[in-house]
C-alpha cells in the first residue's frame, strides 16, 4: 500500500495515539495498531481498530486531565 500523501510505502506498526475525550481531558491510547508511512508519518486505522477506539472515551477516567490506556486487541 501507497501513501496517499507522499506516496512511500507503508507499513503495519504500532503506536501511541493521543485522543481529546473532553474540553479538559486527553486520552493517550499505546499500541495501537495502526498502517503508517515510512516518508511523512500519515496513518491509516482499520474498521476494527477504529470501533475499539470509538468505545474507550467510555471507558476512560474523563475526570483526570490525562489518561493512558493501552489498546487491547
Ligand atoms: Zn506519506
């Protein structure tokens, strides 16, 4: 697969993703599978990445300013 940006390749790997849950807390969700591009850092999440980041704000400490979760396949 071909960046859609830069058009190098890109590669399955896992990262850390920082999600804005509220106006005043950040979700930083580690390991997450994502499909990244060896030349400007694009990423790509599949449908069934994307559904397990969708539930985790519920699942998140929204009281504290900043919360790390790792993503559980
Ligand atoms: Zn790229």
């Amino acid at each position: 697969m071909r960046c859609h940006v830069c058009g190098a390749l890109m590669g399955e790997t896992r990262t850390d993703l920082p999600f804005k849950v509220t106006e005043r807390s950040i979700v930083v969700v580690r390991d997450v599978p994502v499909i990244q591009c060896s030349g400007c850092r694009e990423y790509l999440l599949s449908d069934s990445v994307m559904e397990r980041l969708d539930e985790l704000p519920a699942a998140a400490n929204t009281k504290a300013d900043l919360e790390i979760l790792t993503f559980a396949a």
